[in-house]
C-alpha cells in the first residue's frame, strides 16, 4: 500500500511541470481571443456551426463550471444554440492544448483516440440536442 502511495506521488511530481504549462496556456489562449469575435466565426448552417464550435471548444479547453457563463454569454451576442451546445461539449470533453500531457500520462494512441471520439461526438450532441429542443 505505501508503496503504491509514493509511486503515484512521485508520478505526479514528475507531470507537474506540464500540467502546469498546460493550465497556464489555456490561460493564455483564453485570453488572448476575444470572446466577442466568435459571434462572427457562425454561419447559422446547423452542421457548419457544429463542427466550428467543437473546433473552437476543443482548441479553447475549460471547465464545466465556466462553460455554462461563456455558453449563455455567447447565446446573448446571438451564437447559434448548436454552435454553443457543439462548443461547451467539446470545451469540456476535448483537449488539443492538453493533449500532450495526455499522451504522456495515458499514452498517445488513446488519447488521440478519445480526442477524435469525443470531438465527433460533440457534435452529434450538439445536433441531438438542437434537433430535440426544435421538436419540443
């Protein structure tokens, strides 16, 4: 038991410096790009505005907590539902700024895996859900 305590420990101490890169460039491309200009990225085509919203949220990766704030904000400068619903998926469950520490802590292949999955997947949910609530 203790030794599996201090392997994990020692894990973690040697994924710190990426982890922390990873935290800080999120940081920074989040701040960088306006959250104004995504408005004008949309189209109002349902699979356009899926597949640019996944491609934003995967590359712009976040917390659940702030996706819900950054997806009503982005409703109200007129975002399309499915852009918005596509982007917080993808913003939650992709991570192309973390992907490498992804590869390092899990290995490559699986993490370029649940990336493409998760990233198609978001926007099948993103136009699920729209087509659902456009039925409701």
């Amino acid at each position: 038991m203790r030794s599996a305590i201090f392997k994990s420990a020692k894990s973690m101490y040697s994924s710190l410096p990426v982890l922390i890169g990873i935290i800080l460039l999120i940081g920074l491309i989040s701040t960088i790009v306006p959250k104004s200009s995504y408005a004008m990225l949309f189209s109002k085509n349902i699979v356009l505005d899926s597949i640019i919203g996944s491609g934003i949220g995967s590359v712009l990766a976040g917390n659940p907590i702030t996706s819900y704030v950054l997806g009503g904000e982005l409703l109200k400068q007129g975002v399309s539902l499915v852009a918005v619903t596509s982007f917080i998926v993808a913003w939650v469950t992709v991570g192309l700024v973390q992907l490498p520490a992804e590869s390092i802590l899990l290995g490559k292949k699986f993490a370029i895996s649940r990336n493409f999955v998760s990233f198609i997947f978001s926007i099948i949910v993103a136009i699920i859900t729209v087509l659902i609530l456009g039925l409701l």
